[in-house]
C-alpha cells in the first residue's frame, strides 16, 4: 500500500510555527518573564504549547483523514 507524501507547504508551515514558537519564548525569556511570577510564566508556557498544538493539529488532521 502506497502512502501519499504530504503537501510540501504542511511541512513549511510547521517548521515555521516551531521555530517561531522558539523565538516567541526566547524574547518572553529576555524582555517579559522577570516581570511575572513563576505560575505565570509557566501559565504563558503552557499556553504557548497548547497554540502550537492546535495550529499543528488543523495542519495535519485533513491530511492524515484522506490517507485512509
């Protein structure tokens, strides 16, 4: 059984989003999380996670139902 290769676009924009997502923590790291207490920014952390999660599941789901 032949499995069809996924749009080359899917594969940029996640690699975008994880990189991108990188950078977002590195600069909150820098410029924003001394301001705020721990629970907080493992709050923006964790959010921050889940955002990714999300924009990577609407990316890949249509694609993985079409292979069956």
């Amino acid at each position: 059984m032949s499995k069809a290769e996924p749009e080359q676009w899917r594969i940029y924009v996640t690699i975008f989003v994880g990189l991108g997502w990188l950078v977002a923590i590195a600069l909150w790291l820098i410029y924003l999380a001394g301001s705020l207490g721990i629970l907080e920014n493992i709050g923006v952390f964790i959010l921050s996670i889940a955002i990714v999660a999300i924009i990577c599941v609407l990316l890949w789901v249509p694609w993985s139902f079409k292979q069956g």
